[in-house]
C-alpha cells in the first residue's frame, strides 16, 4: 500500500478547496483542503486510477502506478465545465439532455440573476428572459408582480404562469396574510429558473400550462463534497425617485387668491408637504446562512434567512424568517433516489394606508391640531367626504398581515433495469399549507361617526389554503442503438386545493385599549365565512425519440380533469409534439461547423387549457343573503319589523369548459465561434379559443345580466430574440453581454356578444363613481383606452372647459358630444419588451448591470385627471383639495375624465440595477469573500410625465405605492 | 381516484335548498328586495348586476334617476360616466345608468320566471312540500305575477318595445323575442286582472308584500298612461281602480306631508306599495340612502337629516320651486327647499350649490330622532301612495272618464291642498280643475318620487314644448327631439339578442 499526494487547481493556478478525490472502484475518497491539497492513503498497490471532480469542472481522472510503501505527488488541474452545467435542462416531471430539448425552454441560473434587495423570486429574472414580462404591481416592499409570458391568453381567468417549485405545482393566488404568496421563497436558496414558453414544452401541464409555466429549480446538497458554509448578507437604504406634481403650499395659496378668493378663509397657516410626511428613507437588511455538504451517498442542504426590509411609506415593512432542508440519498446500491425538500418562512407584513391622501389634503393644513382630540390631536376635516390625514392613518392604524407557509416534498426514483433495462418508477408526494391572520385595527380616534358610520373598527381574517399532491410515474429511458434513443415516460397526478376564509369584524369600540386583540367587544360584529375546494386529476405521457442526434420529436398527451367544469366538460385532452433539427449533425453540414458552434430548428404545436376561473362555477347554486341585506316583511307581535334573509338563484352555464390555447412556435438556436455569440429566434401565434369571459347575456336567457361562458376567442403572436455573446474572455478581463427583445401583439379576435360599436367597460379609475377608461373590442387590443380625442389649442394645449369652443371632437358627427364619441386609442400593452445584461470582470472586480424597457406602452393618468382642475378648490363645501400641476397648463375647471389628454406614452428604459463587486483571493480558512455594492433603479429614461412609467399590468397610473430607488452594501462569504 | 365531484360550502345547490319548507319565502323576498338591494350581501358584494358599479344597479336609484334627472325636478353635480347626459337629455345608447335600470327591469323579471318555475304545484308535490306551504302558494305565485308586472310596466314605459319572456323559457333558452309596446301592455293588464282576486285583501298584507290595492294601483297608473303606448283610453277603468282603493278604506292621508318621507315612514297610512330600507338589516348605497345624502350638501348640516355624510349631488330647477306660491314652505308645506347659500338658478350643473337642495327624504324620524344608522337609512321608499290615487282619479275625469265626477275630483284634491296649506286656503274651485292644473299639482304633491317623466311624457311636454334649465344641454335649456321619450335599448342587449331593434332615433 501506498499513498497519493497532492494539489487540485483551477485553470488559472487557483486552488480549489473542496474538491473531491476518490480512488476508482472504491468507496476511498477524500476532499481538498484550503490550499487545494489532499492526501489519500491506503492505496493499494499496483495501477490505480484517481478521480477528482468539483462541481462546476470537469471530472478529471489519472492512472498511476503505486508501489508498496510509496508517497506519489499527482496534481490536478481542472478545467471549467460550462457543458457539463447546461447539459441538462429540466421540463414538467423531468429533464432532458439540452441537445434533446425541443420546446422553447429558457433556463437562468444563479449568476444570472437580478442583484438588489430582492423580496419576491421572480423578481431575480426580471428582463432576463425574451417574451417575459415581470411587472412590479408597486414600489412596496416585497410587493406582488404580474407575471405574463407572450402577452395575456385570458380575459377573466387567470394570466399568470403555473409556478413549479422542485415538481410542486403551487396554489399561487394572493391571501391576505402578505403582499406576494411567492414570498415565501427565500430567493437566495433557489438554484435555476427555467421558463417553460411554447406548448411542446408546457402541455405536459394541460389545464394549466397556457400561461406558460416556471419551474425552480432550489439548490440541493450534493454526494460527496465537503461541508460548506456559505454566508450572505445585505444592508439597503432607499428613497422616493421623483417627485410627485402637486401644488405646494406657496403655489397652492397663489392659486386659491386667484381662483377662489372668496375661500381663502378656508386656507391653513402651514406648510405642509404630505408626501415628505409620510414617505421616508427606508432601510433594510438581509442574513442567509447556507451548510450544504454530503457523504457518499447522500447530501444534504440547509438554509436559513432573515429578512428586513422597510417601505418608503411610514410603516411599511416586510419582514421574512425562512428555512430550507434539502436531503437526497441514493440507496440500494443507487436503484433508489430519494429526494426531500421542505422549505418554509413566516412573512410578516406591516401594510401601510396608502398614500393617497397626500395627493388630495391642502398643503397649508398642518399634520397635528392638538385640540382635535376626537381625531387624536391630528388635523382631520371631520367630513366623510374630504380626505384624511396620511400622517394620521399612518400612525393610528395598525394593519398587520402574518403568513406562514410550507411545502414540502418527497420524490422517489426506483429504477427497474433489472426488470426492464431503462426503466423506473417515479413518485412524488408533496403538500403545500399556507395559513396566516391579517389584523386591522382602527382606534375611535382614528375613525368616527363623524367620517364614517363607526367609531373604531376591529377586523381579523384568519385563512387556510392547503393543497396535497400525489404524482406517480413510469419513465423508460433508453438508448436502442447507437443511433436511436428513446424517453418514454406515463403518469397519474391527484392534486386537491382547499381554501377556507374566516373573517371577523367588530365595529364601534367599547374601548380602544385592546387594539386588535379583543374584536368581541365590539358593539356590532360581523362574521363572514368563505370555503372552497377543488381538485385536478391527471393522466399524461410524453415520449422523445432522438434519431441519430440530428432529430428529435416529442409527444406529449395530458387528460385532465377538474372539478372546476361540469361532468360533460370536466375532462380535457390537450396534446403537444415537436421536432428539432440538429443541423450541424448532418454530413454534408460539416462545413458550416468552422463558422456555427450549434445550429438547431425547432417547430412545435400544441394544446394547453386555462382553468383558473374559481369555483362552481357550472352549478345552478342559491346564495342566502346576509345580515345587512335582508328585507322587511311585516312585524312581529311586539311591533319590531321582521326581516327575511333572502334567496338568490345565481346565474350559471352548466355548459362550461376549458378554455383552450393553441399555438405554434417556430424557433432557430444557433451559436458562433465557438459558442462566443450564441441565441435563438423565436416566431409564434397563439389563438386562445372558447375565452371564459363574463359577458352580457340576451336579457332574459339567464340570471343575471353577465354570466361566464366560453365566448370568442384572442390571438397572440410575435418575435423574440435571445442573445449572448462573449465580448472579452481573456484571464483578466472577461466581458458578456445578453439581451433579449421581445415583440407581441394580443388581438380580440372575437366575443360573440361583442361586436360593431359596443364592447365591455373595463378599467375603472378614481374620480367619480363606475368611470371606467378602457374597453375590450372586437379588433382592438386587450383594455384599449376608450377616450374623447381631445381638440388642441393653436399652443397645442388641450381646449378647455372655460373657452367658449367644443373641447372632443364629435367623431359621429351627429352634434352631440356623448359616450358615443369615445374612441379607442392605444393600450397599456407594450409592443416591445427589451432586457440587456452586462457582465464585466476584471481581476478581482466584478461590474453587473441590467438594462430593460418597453416601447409603445401606454399609461392614463389618473393621478392627473382626478387631480388636474380648479373645482378641486370650489366644488365642495368646507374643505379645499390639492391641485395637480397640469392644472396649472389646462385650466380646466371640471374635470375631463375621459379626455385622451391622459393616456400618455410611457414607453421606457430603466437602469434596473447596476453592481460593483470585488472578490478577494482565498484565503486560509475563507474559501471566498466578495464585497458588494449594487444601485437598485437608479435611472429611468422615458416622456411618462408621472412618477413611474411602470404602473402596473393595467396602465391606470393611480397614486400607487412609489417605487424607491436605493442602495445595496453586501458581503457573500463562503467557508 | 378519479372523483370529481366537489359540492359548494357556501351556497345551496336547488336540491338542497329548496328541501326546507321556507325557502318558497325567501325567493319570494328576494324579488321583493330586488327593488331594495344591489345584491346578497349588504351594502354591496355578491351583486345581483354585473356589469356596472354595483351601487348604481340599485333598482330604485336607476328608476328615479331616469325618472326625475331629464326633469325639471332634478339636477345632480357628478361626473360619473354619462350622469351629466341624463340631466341634459343627451344620452346615448352606451349610457351605464340606462344600462343599469334595463338590466335591472329584466333581472326581476327573471326572478319571477324562475320562481314560478320552481313553485308549481307538480314540484311542489314531488318535493314533499307542507300543507300550510302549498295553501300559501297561489298568492306567493300572484305576489311574483305582479312584481314581473310592475317591472314589465317600467320596461314599456322606459324603453317602449322590449324583450319578451315568461317563466315558459328555460335558462339558457334561446334570445327571446322582442315584444311591442302594446302588446305588453295588454299582457299587464290581462295579468293583473287574473292575479287581482288571488292577492290578499287590501290593507292585509304584511307591510312589505303587494295586496289587492297595489294592483289597482298599478291598474289606475298603466290606464291612465296607456295612450301613450298605443292603447285606446279607457279611463273607466282607471276611476273603477282608483274607487276600488278609496272604498277600501284602508288608506288614509297622512296629518303631516313630510311624514311620508321620514324614518318612520313604514307607519305610513298612505302607503299602498312600499319599497323598504333599515339602516341595519337593508343597506344599500342605492334607494333612499342615496336620496338622502345626494340630496345633502352646501351649507346644510348632515347630522340634522339623520346621517354623517353630504354628498354634494341632487337639487332641483327653478322650474320646480316656482310652482309653489313660496319656497319656504310656510305656505304650502310640500316645498321643502333648503336654500341658504344655494342660488335659485342653476348656473353650473356640478356645483351643489347652484339651484335649491331638496332635503325632501330624511333619515329622522316624525319626533326629531335619527334614524339606526348614520350612513344607511331607514326611511322606506313610496312606490305607491294613496295622495296619488286622488290626482289619478280628478285627471281620469278631466280626460273623460264617464264613471266618475268632477266634484268628488275637486274634494279629493282639496282634500290634498288642505294637508298642504294646513288650512282652506288653497282650496280650488271646479273651474280651476284643469289638466294642466294637475300636471302641476302632481308635482307639487309628488316630485322626487319618480313620477315626473312619465308625466312630463302623457303631457307632452318631456321633449317637446317643456323647457327648464339645461334640458338640452344649454343653460336656458331648449326642446329636445321626441325621440327621447323612450331611452335606447342599451348596446350590449342589441349585440346579444339578434332579434332586437333600436329605438328610432339612437
């Protein structure tokens, strides 16, 4: 016996710590230590081989020759594997070799994710994929986004994808409990996130597969490699970016002289700005602790994560404590693979009251007014009609939501080779429980009967969702020859959804001193419950046959059932096939392997459905009405009215079913010098048919005036372009660039009750009661705004409702200017979607920054049409309301709500973060240490005139939460 | 496992609920209701009427407003989507409100259909439904009869030719047909006259439910229009109806005008058919609590009408405040006008504060006291009033019924002067008994009560010859094309029932 010495190093001379080093044919193995150095004994005499791999590298292995009683130096240098990483990419209950994939498969992996102080997942990938789009709902922390892949399939059901956490298909509707039910998710533990687009690759998924599906991937313990201890943390601070348009106090008493002397009485002596009152520099931090590490047969991970992170509105925090277990063992002799997840987090949210009233209260009114002790020596109006105090709401009304939510799962693989050569048996079991409580409270001093019909309001909603998977499947995966491979896989999936809803409201305290902890003593309580159930069973098989590396077509068949439909719809067939064309490997392609590295066509078609329209929904149903909206019919004996709790039959279509999407996608992946510049082009149309859409039935064919029916039918189609490319690759100085641009066009192809000039209001704004400012068409694009075309003066400014001239242009020419005039124009879909990454080394310094934008979006300004006017100040009584600045350009005196003066084009390119990194060289006991400072949003570029261009999926710029811009200092060290 | 059958937890599959005996009633109710409130869950969620805010698809608040807002009666300062266009007459055929009554009419017409449906004898029998059930059937079923009445009368009156269904088309049937104004009519009439002797004596129902008087009533007030859809006058008919009420004896004047339209109003003598509120266990924001607050704002306090809340809407026209010899109401107590820094005339329609608030609806009850709670009213609405059945009759007369007299006209409507002036004083001779006079006096006694333009229509002075201030669309206000007698079948029915056609004109 003798033994082996020696160093593992990088490429570059570095060693690598950790790196594994076994004797072949035996279970004799041992890790590098920090200097990269290992020691094996025992090594039998004789030739020997040994291997040593890291992950990341290849696996390198070297034959020697040991005599007895000899130390042998034999050092590795390893080299970076970037195949080895790519090689596979995972789709619905499983994976391919990335050669075989033949969906529109877009995969982004840890060191491509977005840098900030990140609270939601899905945020990591913003602009990184072609044809996503990821649009924060608002600047909150840890606040919700929409999510939509190639534009909106739906109408009325849901638009965002099916999210897949380590084959865990999760309920991913909002609760009260927490801002975004993704929150859970503590990002820093996720491993990939690969975004499923065309329906080769998400038919597997059938009935939920229209909105395309993403799937992460979390990071896993590996075999075989030493304890790891890795640290991550972050402080951040961030402020309002902007500054809203409202008149300040000094303009604010300028206008009131001139406009309305006769109310300058009602004119306060202060200086206020409401929004430096209840906005602030927030701060925020983050602490995650990773061990990850394994023996022979198994690893194992383990996360845990604190997260703080304050609002730019008072109070406004989220707060998140999560953990992650990860566990993966092979055993009988590797036939069975077992792998465990359970990972889980309490968010905790402190909800702010909006900021709304900002944009309204006089900015001569001071913030407190101590002898107003009704209102708790805040300044209030006490008038149910004039708004509140921001600072007030902000400091009186506790508003706290709680979530705890786990999943967990348990995957097994048994392989059957001694059966059948190649095949084995799947399963996986898997829950995911969400429960949580929002409490309100609202003290007497904060509201009263004198701005509402209560004195202090206590509400608490206790909710429950829970949903248990049951997956089981047969994969047979086998290469027949050398030149035909076959994938087969069949399963069954059981997936039940429950959802119970609990909520409590006491109004008119007793007392205020119990806060939210005691709504039973209130003077009237209002009990509410909601319970929901429902359930998808799934059959589905998919093969891939991969002839002679140059084609490859899968297959893919799904039957899913739903409780969701009736039982002469609730199934559903939705099938998929795809091919590929490996061009590179045909024969007489062998001269266009010196200018492509990779050069594949793909065409695929396939079927995929949209469930996601609630519950019992097919079903002739009753609803009993509640307390307060019951009916006199008589008295009782004693001369008290009795009341009746009534009866509804509901509207309902016991025909309903499936909506479907069919769609075709033609791609081309393709790769240049030596994969320095590779991408892919996409084509696709998408025809979303039998739309679940509420409309307006034939009056007196059903119970009601709208029912939800399978009308019409929508189309999306459009381009999307991925490229990477290596600018530099040199040992100094690397630099990469990746950008994506997308462009998608969603079209109401057809409702069958909507046609000619009518269409279906949508878009409500603020101002007035049941304004609506968009309307879905035949023709015209999804919520296209539906506005007065407003006629400009010689100066280009709006005419307005002083001047003695028509201000819309009659566009029926029949001399009345009404609802008939409206016109569609433009819509808050962009046309364009745009990304672009760069990444940038240099020695030790790291430089990162993502760039994104759209183009042809456009935004009503809400903020501006229910502010811009004078009567703001007239037109009520006691009390006057802040002005927008466009008052000061339009003069209007009322306002001109439906005006296409306020849909502007916010078309934008916005700096979304930019990094700067520096890594220092490993040192004894430290395997890494990185130092960073990351600029979240820094620069927008774009002619929006409101704050932010980006106001969410709907284009209604509507005083939303601000979103901040900030810094980020942090510091990833690994052990 | 491949069950997929999942039953609701919050609602009631048919089998379900209709296995209790008292379901029969609480359908009914909810026709009743449907009247009242916007949907199964008070003040708003759950509603009934989809495709607008729900507050507005209140029955009674969308019936008002296209009764009183084209009116000289009313004016209101919001600028909700098309609202401006119902106080200028310039509506058009994607109108919300007009949306909201349309849809509303045909939602209870649907509920009647369904509840007959359900409440015949055949599934009566088979559902093993109580003796006592079944005896009160055929009244519940004669009750549902005249509510589809009442609401087919508003569908003719409002939009002239309208889609026609019973409770012989199924749900899910095909689009049904659309039905002439006439037609309809007599459809009401022969209905009416079937379920008369079905319904309860006059003044037994319990308070609340429709008896004999209510469809003699609605008998009195579709005869004496009828000319307007087509029909031939018949104004016996019309006398014999307004005969059968008085003899009845089950109705009598209020002491006290503004007693009517207070808090405690259900103890109204006068009501023949009332739609009811309560602040507690009936909220709504339509109906009376609409009227209310709309009605508050200016220098007025709200807590002095029962309520926390001004909401700067309705006022009236000078048109209105001049009918009456002065506006304080010291003479004729029915002008109820606040007028403290209000003008008279009404410059800008969205300024409260121009034209005179009408605090006519309050939330207080006859003794001063408010009413439960401050936002939602208990101040129960008149859809029928027995003050109204003296103007039918003394206008049935004047229009030459034969089976009536003018004296006994002239002492029913003294009878109405003498509660106004609380004295002889306004007393009228024979001579000064005219149409005119009526039209006029019917709006003293029974503005905001949502008579005003179906008046204005049978006196011809809705569109043309009636001007008032902003009818039009100009301050002064101008005659508007009679097309606007009846509103537009609103678009989204055209494009979803192939067999309708417009209104001429829109």
């Amino acid at each position: 016996q003798g033994k082996v010495q020696g160093v593992a190093t990088d490429e570059n001379g570095e060693p690598l710590i950790g790196a594994t080093v076994l004797l072949v044919g035996s279970s004799r193995g041992t890790a590098t230590d920090f200097d990269g150095n290992y020691l094996l004994e025992n090594v039998p005499s004789g030739e020997q081989q040994i291997r040593a791999s890291y992950t990341g590298y290849a696996d390198l292995t070297k034959t020697i020759t040991v005599a007895d009683g000899e130390t042998i130096t034999l050092d590795f240098t390893l080299g970076e594997d970037v195949e080895v990483l790519d090689e596979v990419v995972v789709i619905g209950y499983g994976s391919v070799r990335k050669e075989d994939a033949t969906g529109v498969v877009a995969k982004v992996t840890t060191k491509d994710f977005n840098r900030g102080a990140i609270v939601s997942p899905e945020q990591l990938i913003t602009g990184k994929v072609a044809g996503v789009q990821i649009a924060p709902g608002d600047g909150s922390p840890g606040g919700g986004s929409a999510i939509r892949i190639r534009g909106a399939t739906s109408l009325n059901a849901s638009n965002e994808p099916l999210f897949v956490v380590d084959g865990m298909p999760l309920d991913n509707e909002g609760t009260a409990g927490g801002r975004n039910p993704l929150n859970f998710i503590n990002p820093s533990d996720i491993e990939s996130f690969t975004v499923l687009k065309d329906a080769s690759a998400t038919a597997i998924y059938g009935s939920r597969g229209a909105n395309g599906v993403i799937i992460i991937t979390t990071k896993k313990g590996e075999a075989g490699s030493r304890p790891r201890v890795n640290y991550d943390g972050y402080y951040t601070v961030n402020e309002l970016r902007g500054e809203p348009a409202m008149l300040d106090a000094g303009a604010f008493r300028d206008l009131v002289t001139f406009h309305a002397p006769s109310r300058l009485s009602q004119l306060g002596n202060a200086n206020t700005n409401w929004f430096d009152e209840t906005l602030r520099t927030a701060q925020g931090q983050s602490h995650n602790l990773s061990v990850s590490g394994g023996g022979q047969d198994y690893g194992y991970r383990i996360s845990a994560g604190f997260q703080e992170l304050e609002g730019i509105i008072r109070s406004s925090e989220t707060e998140r404590i999560s953990y992650a277990l990860n566990y993966n063992h092979k055993l009988l002799d590797g036939n069975l693979l077992i792998n465990t997840n359970l990972r889980g987090a309490r968010t905790q949210d402190v909800f702010d009251p909006g900021i709304g009233a900002a944009w309204e209260l006089d900015p001569t009114q001071p913030v407190l007014d101590p002898a107003n002790t009704a209102f708790g020596g805040y300044f209030e109006y006490g008038n149910p009609l004039a708004p509140r105090n921001p600072v007030s709401a902000i400091e009186q009304r506790q508003d706290l939501g709680q979530s705890f939510r786990n999943i967990g799962n348990m995957d097994m693989e048994l392989k059957l080779d001694n059966l059948l050569e190649g095949l084995s048996l799947k399963g996986n079991v898997g829950f995911d429980i969400n429960q949580g409580e929002r409490t309100t409270f609202e003290p007497t001093t904060f509201v009263n009967t004198q701005v509402a019909n209560y004195n202090g309001r206590v509400r608490v909603e206790n909710f429950t969702r829970t949903n248990y998977l049951m997956d089981a499947y047969l994969k047979y995966q086998r290469s027949l020859n050398e030149r035909n491979r076959l994938d087969l896989t069949v399963g069954y999936s059981y997936q039940d959804f429950n959802e119970e809803y609990p909520i409590f409201e006491g109004q008119n305290l007793p007392t205020d001193q119990f806060g939210a902890n005691r709504p039973d003593i209130a003077e009237d309580v209002f009990p509410f419950n909601t319970s929901f159930e429902n359930r998808l069973i799934s059959f589905w098989g998919r093969a891939i046959y991969s002839f002679d590396d140059r084609y490859v077509l899968t297959a893919t068949l799904r039957r899913d059932g739903s409780t969701r439909f009736g039982p002469e719809n609730r199934w559903g067939l939705f099938p998929s096939a795809a091919l590929a064309w490996r061009v590179l490997e045909e024969n007489w392609a062998e001269g266009l392997n010196d200018l492509f590295s990779d050069l594949k066509f793909r065409v695929s078609y396939g079927v995929t459905g949209n469930q996601e329209i609630g519950d019992y929904r097919y079903l002739s149903q009753y609803a009993i009405s509640d307390q307060r909206a019951r009916y006199q019919i008589g008295y009782n004996a004693d001369g008290t009215p009795i009341f009746i709790n009534t009866a509804r039959p509901d509207a309902y279509d016991a025909g309903l079913k499936w909506e479907e999407t069919t769609s075709f996608n033609a791609g081309l992946e393709f790769g240049f010098g030596n994969g320095r510049i590779s991408g892919s082009l996409e084509y696709y149309v998408q025809n979303t048919n039998d739309l679940l859409f509420d409309v307006n039935v034939a009056a007196g064919t059903n119970l009601s005036d709208r029912v939800l029916t399978n009308v019409g039918e929508l189309q999306n189609s459009g381009v999307e372009l991925s490229l990477t490319g290596t600018v530099v690759n040199t040992p100094e100085l690397s630099w990469s660039l990746s950008g994506n641009i997308a462009y998608n066009r969603t079209e109401v192809l057809e409702i069958s009750n909507i046609a000619g000039s009518g269409g279906i209001l949508r878009g409500g704004i603020s101002g007035g009661v049941g304004n609506n400012i968009q309307i879905l068409r035949v023709g015209g694009e999804i919520d296209a705004f539906y506005v007065y075309e407003h006629i400009l003066d010689e100066n280009g400014n709006p005419v307005n409702d002083v001047a003695d001239q028509p201000m819309y242009v009659d566009q029926n020419e029949d001399g009345v200017i009404n609802e008939a005039d409206r016109r569609l124009y433009q819509s808050p879909a962009p046309d364009i979607i745009y990304g672009l990454t760069s990444n940038l080394q240099f020695k030790g310094f790291d430089l990162a920054m993502t760039l994104r934008g759209a183009v042809g979006n456009y935004v009503y300004n809400n903020n501006a049409s229910n502010r811009g006017f004078y009567n703001r100040i007239t037109g009520l009584p006691g009390f006057m309301n802040n002005v927008h600045e466009s008052a000061l350009v339009t003069g209007f005196r009322n306002p001109q709500y439906f005006s296409d003066y306020y849909v502007e084009d916010a078309s934008f390119m916005r700096l979304d973060n930019i990094t700067l990194g520096y890594t220092f060289l490993p040192k004894r006991g430290v395997s890494s240490l990185r130092l960073y400072v990351t600029g979240q949003n820094l620069l927008v570029f774009t002619r929006y005139s409101g704050l932010d261009p980006e106001v969410g999926i709907g284009g209604i710029d509507n005083a939303p939460y601000p979103r901040p811009m900030g810094f980020i200092f942090g510091a990833s060290l690994g052990l | 496992c491949t069950d997929l059958d999942v039953q609701p937890r919050n609602n009631l599959t048919p089998d379900v609920f209709f296995s209790t005996d008292d379901s029969y009633e609480r359908f009914l109710t909810r026709i009743y209701a449907g009247l009242a409130v916007t949907g199964q869950a008070g003040p708003a969620g759950n509603a009934d009427i989809k495709s607008l805010d729900e507050g507005f698809s209140s029955y009674l608040r969308q019936y008002w407003q296209l009764q009183e807002l084209p009116t000289d009666e009313a004016v209101i300062a919001w600028n909700d989507d098309g609202l401006p266009d119902l106080v200028t007459q310039s509506w058009s055929s994607n109108n919300q409100f007009v949306r909201a009554m349309y849809y509303r009419v045909f939602f209870q017409v649907s509920m009647v259909n369904e509840f007959l449906r359900e409440a015949t004898d055949e599934k009566l029998d088979a559902r093993g439904v109580s003796e006592e059930v079944v005896a009160q059937m055929p009244t519940f079923r004669a009750e549902a009869r005249f509510l589809r009445a009442l609401s087919y009368w508003h569908a003719i009156d409002l939009f002239g030719n309208v889609p026609f269904f019973t409770e012989d088309q199924a749900v899910g049937a095909t689009a049904p047909r659309q039905a002439g104004r006439l037609e309809v009519l007599e459809y009401i009439q022969a209905e009416l006259k079937e379920i008369e002797p079905l319904m309860a004596e006059p003044g037994t129902a319990a308070y609340g439910r429709a008896d004999r008087a209510a469809v003699w009533m609605l008998q009195a007030k579709i005869g004496l229009n009828a000319p307007v859809y087509g029909a031939t006058p018949a104004y016996n008919e019309v006398v014999d109806a307004c005969n059968n009420i008085i003899n009845s004896g089950a109705y009598a004047l209020m002491d006290t005008y503004h007693h009517n339209f207070l808090a405690d109003n259900d103890r109204s003598s006068e009501f023949i058919f009332s739609v009811n509120f309560d602040g507690e266990a009936t909220q709504t924001f339509g109906g009376t609590t609409y009227l209310v607050h709309a009605a508050l704002g200016g220098n007025m306090t709200d807590a002095n009408y029962g309520v926390v809340g001004a909401w700067g809407g309705l006022r009236t026209t000078p048109s209105l405040v001049d009918l009456f010899p002065d506006e304080t109401g010291n003479i004729d107590e029915r002008a109820i006008f606040f007028t403290d820094g209000q003008t008279k005339a009404v410059g800008a329609i969205n300024e409260f504060t121009n034209g005179y608030a009408v605090p006519k609806y309050q939330n207080v009850t006859s003794d001063g006291t408010a009413g439960q709670d401050p936002t939602f009213v208990d101040t129960d609405y008149p859809m029928f009033r027995f003050a109204e059945v003296h103007l039918i009759y003394a206008e049935a007369v004047l229009r030459g019924a034969t089976n009536g007299d003018i004296a006994t006209a002239v002492t029913l409507i003294n009878l109405l002067r003498e509660r106004a002036y609380d004295s002889a004083a306004g007393q009228i001779t024979a001579d000064e008994l005219t149409l005119d006079f009526i039209l006029d006096e019917r709006a003293r006694e029974l503005y905001w009560e949502g008579h005003r333009r179906t008046d204005l229509i049978r006196f011809g002075q809705f569109t043309e010859k009636g001007i008032w201030a902003w009818k039009g669309n100009v301050a002064e206000g101008q005659e508007t094309p009679t097309f606007r007698n009846v509103y537009p079948i609103p678009v989204e029915d055209l494009l979803s029932n192939p067999n309708l056609v417009q209104n001429d004109g829109y």
